[in-house]
C-alpha cells in the first residue's frame, strides 16, 4: 500500500517536472516551480468554492475610478477572501493596509495582486505611448517600461494594464494614444520591448511588473472611430494585421491578457471561446490569466448575448475568462452555477490556478509586502536620472511636419519670443491620457522649458490666446499685440489632454475651437512663426498647414513635455522622429493607412483626370503626412539600393548620404511590396527600420537580412507562408518617398 502512495507521487512530481519542461519552451515565460505547483493544487483542494470565486474577482479600490463603479464593498469583500485583486491602489502605506487586511483576516490568507493603469509611466510621466512609438526607439521605450516599473513597484504596485497593442487606422478613436499606430511589424517589436520592459527576466524581483496585453482583441477597430462600438473584419485582416501584437506580447512572456469590450464577427471577445481558449491558450500556449476589461461580462447583457448575469458569467468562464473586473458578475453567479451544475469544479480550478501561479510568481507567497517598501518610495520616484531620460525621451518623441526656409531652430540671433496658444503654459495638459500616479504640477510646461533653456539676453512673453476647445476670440487682441512685438512666435495648438483616451472619439478631428483661427492672423504678422502641437491622435490640420510654415508635433510629452521640447525647438537637439500612423487631409478620408491595397481599379496620378478609378471627386487619395514621415534639421539622400537573392536569404543594402550641415539621426525603413499572390497584397508593406546617426557630410551603407519568411501572409486556410515570385523592395525615409528594386524570389 505505502510504495503504492510512493509510486503515486513520483509520477506526480515527474509529471510536474514535464509541465515545468514545457512551460519553460516558451521564451522568456517565467514558469514556475514543482514545489510552487504541489502548494497551488494543496491549496485548491482547502478552498471553499466563495473562496475560490474570490480569486477570480478582481476590485477597484475607490480612489481613481476609471469606469462605472458597482461594488464599493471592496474593503469588506477582502476581510472575506472574496477579492483576488484591487486595483487603482497605492503608495505603500495604502496597499500594505489593504494587503494586511487579507492576511490578517481572511480565512486563507492569500495574498492580493496590486494592478494599475501605468501606461506612460507612473510617477514619471513619458510621452503618450503614441507619440514613444514616433521614436522608433525600441531600448528607449523599453527603458521608460523599466522606470515605470521601479516607480510603481516602489508604491506597492505589481501589475499593469499594459501594453495596449491594438492596430489603430482610424484617428476618430481616441485610444489611438495609447497604442503604436497602425502597422502591424513595428507594433509587435513595440510591444515586445513594452513586455520586456516591465517584466524584466525575474517577475519576482521587487522592482518588476506583470504586464497585460490589452485589449484583446481588435478593440483597435471600432465602426466609425467610435469608443466600444462593432468590430466586423475578415477572417485574414484578423490574422493579418490585429492579431500578431498579442501574439508577440505572448511569445515575450506577458503574464495575462485582458479582453476587449467589443464584439468581432457577432462574439463579444468576453464570451469569445474560440478566442480566449482556442486561439489564446491553445494555439499560442498562453500560459497566465485573462482578465476582463471593465464590467465586460455584465456588458454581455447589453451587447445582447446573455439575458441576466448568471448567464453572462457562465458565458465568460466557458470561454476562458478567469478573473472578473470590477462587474461581481463572477462574485454573485459562480457559486450559484456550480451548484446548479451549470459550471464544474475543473472549470473553476483551472481559472483559480493561473491567478495563484501569477501570485507565486510575483513571489506575493514568499512575501507578500515585498513591494512595500517605504525606502524605495522615498529614493526611486521621480530620480533626476529619470527626469534627464524622460526629457530625452520627449524630444525624440518629436516629429517634424514641416520646416519651410528653416524657420526651426530658432536662430541664436533672436532677442524675444511671444509663445502664444492654449497649450503654452497648461501644466494639466501636458500629461496626456492615463497618466497613472503623474502630478501635473510637477510636469513642465513648453514657456517654462523655453525659460529654463535660453539665456538672460531672450525675453519670452507668454499669452494665451483663446481656449483650446470653445468660440471665445476675445484674446485674440493681447496674442496679436504680443507676436507683433516679439521677432519669433511660437503657436502652442492642439487638443486638451481629455479629448483623447478613452470614451474620447471625436468626429472632427481638426484643431478644436478657434485655434485655426488665432493661428491664421498670428502668422499673418509676418513673423517667423513655428505652431507646437500637441495632441492624441493624428489631426486634419490641413488648413494649418498651408498657413504655417513649420509645424513640429509633440504629443503629450509628460512630465518633462516642456524641456524636452525646447532642446529640439532651439537647435540642442535634431529632430528624428518618424509618425506611425498616417494624418488625413480630412475626416472623409478614413480610415487612410500606408499598407493598403492596389484595387483593380487603381487611381493613377499620371492620368489625373480618369473617372472610373479609386479616388475622391473632392480630395486627392494622399494623405497630409504618411506613415514612416518625419523631417530633420539636415536632409537625408538615399542612393545605389543593391539586393541580393541566395536561396532563403534577401540581402539589402543602400547608401545613405548626409547631405545637410548638421549630424542627425535618420530612421532608414525598409519595405516591400509582393507584385502577385494568390490572395492580394498591400502595396507596402514594412519588414525592418534602422536609426541610425549620420554625421555632417557623412555616407552610411545601411544592411537589412531578410529571410524568405518576411514574406509570408495568411491564407484563406488561414495558414501563414510565402510565394515564390516578383517582390519589389523600397527603402527610404518615409513610406512614400523611397528609392526602389524588383527582385525575384524563388
Ligand atoms: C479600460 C482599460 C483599463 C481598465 C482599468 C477600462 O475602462 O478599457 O484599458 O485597463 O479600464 O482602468
């Protein structure tokens, strides 16, 4: 009988020691141990099934509420061992006192997750992840994940609802801000630097975060750009293009995923089996837990799946939800279900096992106040080494629009600045969209950046102008007088912080209120005028463009917005960043992305005049500015493109001049176009960048390797592989201005 017992637990722990094998194929996975895992199912077997609901509920705390609040029993839930996790809590001394609550006085003590939007940052606010993606940059994104990291785990912190890795081609929406942009290649390095960033390689370190790919999946593409509206596609663009940046999150080790709030193809992606559970879990081999997005299982009642919450709750469990935010959808049906026969026992088990291996492997069972060390918040908030870092992070964050007779920099000469426009000296604006624990007081504002930088000899006046978003011109006196009497002027426009983000879709996405209008006489002075915008999203500035001449687009820069800014308004630093979605002519345009496709009948500029082709009657099919575009305060020639086809291997090389008389970094991006296939392809598509430095007068050789697997698509069986054929490859400094080669791939 007892080498029966004996035999019994060595199959257990050899088969333990397999799955241990297996978790760990999955790179950068951070499974966890057999004996963590004899402890997790120990556990299982002592729960009650409140107990175990309870894991799966997760709780606002009260303090930032970030959507509709329909329990506030959180303290009470916790005392109970109803709650798994409580988010919008911290600082140390909160988190601990809530901590402690569940220690103390639950039944099982089982310690809780601490989660938190921390998007750009948390204390130290980066730009908008949007305006961090115009970079380019993927170690300095994954440096700014870090930082956030240490400051949020510094304030008791271990798990943020990021990265949010939804293509967005459509700037109506206004979460477009917390995304990359709409190409699907560079989202997915994005986002890999994002996971990497927060998680580290040690999830168990004190200064490391859980991340959550969000919102999965598709949210990016709601009908008509509004906020939780239908997403309908095909099956392939699905595969395509919206899928792979979760999937990346994936492969990096992300520990959970949270569900979108909307709909594809008829199914909530909350009641969504075949996406939570098929796709997720056992095609990619996700191995943490999936969270809901805000309520999104009570919403399955309005989106008009289920009839009450019961129904709602069983629908998210069967398909693969296993914690609930925020909607007590689970708190209030599991236990009923169960009983009822409606859900099993396993059902319950599988869910509440994933959520205690992400406590074990945030090491919350070794210590679960590892996170709350009051040393740390003291010494790790807001470092001046993280303010330089955030202040180099902005300007590169910066795009150039347009630079006519090289009205930017601002030349050395110039004696008074007038900064005029309602975002010139907006501490609250500055920050952007979720902007975690940042303090708008402590961020920078452009007129004291500019301050700060030039000497004593520049006077710079400052006047408002008008609001960012109503009709009231009666400023428009003072801002004359003060450009009148100033020899540069500076135009801060753009949108208030709010009107991106969430539940923040907009139908007219030009500059908001009068600003166009301040813009117009202010330039009609006749001084040298340069407009600083900054917003959420891309903007039809169309008419602001041909009045001004030269725009440089800064986001939402965070809390060192204003420095980082003027380093690159007075010459300290090149401008190099490069937009990652494309801005309009205007609204009717949209959606407008590079990667589009050819049509059968495509409109050719050659023969402007031809009727039955694919264009407007009243706007030309460009876009203002495409993806990929960006200037620089020196100029960039690309020349003497040579490729080379052996066997799997595409090699590329191209010469790039420096052409201008000042160094500058320039973002070489390669793309390709493959000329026929058996399901039509975009007509570029992007498949490698690289940033490089280019000194005055310099020529670089700048080398891609591709492989034949670059340039693989889905197919209709919805299995990815390439075709041998005619390929063209473009390189160059924006996606539509490069210099190009056929080859031949067989
Ligand atoms: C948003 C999520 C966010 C959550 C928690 C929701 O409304 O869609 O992105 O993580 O709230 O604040």
């Amino acid at each position: 009988m007892q080498n029966m017992y004996k035999l019994k637990i060595a199959v257990i722990i050899w088969m333990m020691l397999i799955s241990d094998a297996v978790q760990s194929q999955n790179p950068g996975d951070q499974g966890i141990s057999s004996s963590d895992n004899f402890k997790i199912e120990a556990l299982l077997r002592t729960m009650t099934i409140d107990e175990k609901v309870g894991q799966l509920s997760l709780f606002i705390s009260g303090w930032d509420v970030t959507g509709p609040t329909l329990n506030n029993n959180y303290k009470k839930l916790i005392k109970e061992g109803k709650v798994g996790a409580i988010f919008n809590a911290y600082t140390v001394d909160y988190v601990r006192e809530l901590q402690k609550m569940a220690l103390d006085e639950s039944r099982l003590k089982i310690p809780l997750i601490f989660g938190y939007d921390v998007i750009h940052g948390h204390r130290t606010i980066f730009p908008i992840p949007l305006g961090q993606a115009c970079s380019w940059d993927l170690a300095a994104i994954e440096k700014s994940e870090r930082i956030a990291a240490q400051e949020a785990t510094a304030e008791g912190l271990n798990w943020t609802f990021a990265p949010m890795v939804d293509i967005t081609r459509d700037p109506r929406w206004g979460r477009v801000d917390e995304g990359a942009g709409e190409d699907t290649w560079l989202d997915c390095a994005i986002a890999q630097a994002r996971v990497k960033g927060f998680q580290g390689t040690d999830l168990a370190a004190n200064n490391t975060l859980l991340a959550c790919a969000k919102h999965f999946a598709a949210y990016g593409a709601p009908q008509a750009g509004r906020d939780y509206n239908t997403v309908d596609m095909s099956q392939l663009s699905l595969y395509e293009w919206y899928l792979p940046p979760y999937k990346a999150c994936v492969d990096a080790g992300v520990g959970s995923v949270m569900t979108s709030f909307n709909e594809i193809a008829g199914v909530p992606s909350t009641s969504n089996k075949w996406l939570l559970t098929d796709l997720l879990r056992n095609s990619w081999g996700f191995k943490g837990f999936v969270v809901t997005d805000f309520t999104a299982i009570n919403e399955l009642i309005p989106h008009g799946v289920a009839t009450d919450l019961k129904e709602a709750a069983k629908l998210a469990l069967n398909a693969g939800v296993d914690m609930d935010m925020q909607g007590s959808a689970y708190l209030n049906s599991l236990a009923d279900l169960y009983n009822g026969k409606k859900i099993t026992m396993k059902q319950l088990d599988d869910a509440v096992r994933v959520v205690l291996q992400a406590k074990f492997k945030l090491g919350l069972f070794d210590d679960p106040y590892r996170y709350c060390n009051k040393e740390r918040q003291e010494k790790e908030l807001m470092t001046p080494e993280s303010q330089s870092f955030a202040r180099k992070f902005v300007a590169q964050s910066c795009v150039l629009l347009k630079n006519q007779k090289q009205t930017l920099p601002i030349p050395a000469t110039v004696r008074t600045i007038a900064l005029i426009g309602p975002l010139g000296d907006s501490k609250k604006d500055m920050l952007g969209n979720w902007s975690a624990a940042g303090e708008s007081e402590k961020c920078v504002t452009l007129l004291e950046g500019i301050k700060n930088r030039v000497n004593k000899n520049v006077s710079v006046i400052y006047e408002k102008g008008c609001n960012a978003n109503d009709r009231d011109k009666s400023s428009f006196g003072n801002a004359l007088k003060a450009a009148s009497s100033a020899d540069y002027v500076i135009l801060a426009l753009g949108e208030e912080g709010g009107m991106s983000g969430e539940a923040s879709s907009r139908s007219n996405i030009d500059l908001p209120g009068v600003q166009n209008e301040l813009a117009e006489i202010i330039i009609n002075t006749g001084k040298p005028v340069a407009v600083v915008l900054f917003n959420g999203r891309p903007l039809t500035i169309t008419k602001l463009n041909t009045l001004a001449p030269a725009i440089l687009e800064s986001w939402f820069g965070g809390t060192q917005a204003g420095n980082g800014i003027a380093d690159v308004l007075l010459g300290d630093v090149n401008p190099s960043g490069k937009l990652t979605m494309t801005f309009p002519r205007n609204e009717g345009q949209i959606p407008i992305f590079y990667n589009a496709k050819n049509t059968g009948r495509p409109y050719n500029p050659a023969d402007p005049g031809a009727k039955y082709v694919s264009r407007y009657l009243d706007c030309s099919n460009d876009p203002l500015f495409p993806f990929g575009y960006g200037l620089s305060y020196t100029s960039f020639t690309y020349s003497n493109l040579a490729t080379t086809v052996e066997g799997s291997k595409i090699n590329v090389t191209v010469q790039v001049t420096n052409s201008g008389n000042r160094d500058g970094e320039e973002v070489v991006q390669l793309y390709i176009r493959d000329k026929v296939g058996s399901v039509t392809r975009p007509l570029k598509e992007l498949k490698g960048f690289q940033k490089v430095l280019i000194t005055k007068g310099e020529i670089k050789t700048i080398e891609f390797n591709l492989t034949t697997a670059d340039l693989a698509f889905y197919h209709p069986d919805l299995k990815k592989y390439w075709e041998p054929g005619e390929f063209v490859v473009y390189v160059g400094t924006n996606s539509a201005e490069t210099i190009s080669k056929s080859i031949s791939v067989k």
